[in-house]
C-alpha cells in the first residue's frame, strides 16, 4: 500500500494528522513524538526511523517542526523520506509562523486535506520515487 498514516507536529503538539487506514498509528505516533522529545536536545534536526509490528514509522525533525509518517515495511525509506521533505515544506509555506504558537490540531480541517492528497500521490504515483523517475528518463534519453 504504501504511506499510510501522516502526522504534523510541533514538539508533542500535533498540528495535523491524517490516516489511511483504520489502525492505531496515531497512538503509536504519540509514543514516538513523547519519546523524541525528552531531553534537552528536542530541537536537534534529525531524521530517524522505529520499526512497529510490518510498518515502520519514518520521523523527520526541523526547526522544531515534526514530520511523521507510517509505511508498509516493503517501500524502504527514500520514499518516507521524500514524502516527510515535501509535507515539511508545505506545511512551512503555508503556515509560517503561525506553527509556533498554534494550539493542538489547529491546522487539522485544512492540511488533513493535503496529508491524504500526497499519501495518495507517494503511495502510487511512480512518478513520486524521483530516483527510478529520473532512471527512466536517462534509459529513455540513451535508447533514442
């Protein structure tokens, strides 16, 4: 399937969520973000991954700013992590600095919207893995 579950918060202050599937991602996704934000360096960018059951949960931190989602254990990571770049950078367009300040699930109704439009796109637009995409256009420019 592919992404199923996408999530946007600031620290343990979940902004936006959106699920796929009926699962218990979001409160999987809780443990995580209370786990990555313990200690004194919650503000440290990094992008880590934690297995859960076949899926893994694929977590990127920027400027203080959460991007999680989960995925079936067999589309690896460059895809996740295409996925969490792009919702960061949506979400930072559109919001800006109203992310600092927003109380919990504020920008829910609007950007729940656009987690379920790029899951869908990442999940199954090939056109999304920019690697094979770009293979294919060089394969496709050398045979003509």
């Amino acid at each position: 399937m592919g992404i199923l579950y996408g999530l946007v918060s600031r620290g343990q202050v979940v902004l936006a969520e959106f699920s796929a599937i009926q699962s218990n991602a979001s409160v999987v996704a809780k443990q995580i973000l209370n786990k990555i934000n313990q200690g004194s360096d919650n503000y440290n960018d990094s992008n880590v991954s934690f297995s859960h059951d076949r899926y893994v949960f694929h977590v990127k931190r920027t400027d203080g700013l959460t991007v999680l989602c989960m995925a079936d254990e067999s589309v690896g990571r460059r895809i996740p992590f295409a996925f969490l770049e792009d919702i960061h950078q949506k979400f930072v367009k559109t919001y800006g600095r109203g992310i600092l300040s927003a109380p919990a699930y504020a920008m829910n109704d609007e950007f729940s919207r656009v987690l379920s439009q790029q899951i869908d796109y990442y999940s199954n637009d090939p056109n999304a893995d920019r690697l094979n995409r770009l293979k294919g256009e060089m394969t496709q420019a050398s045979s003509n």
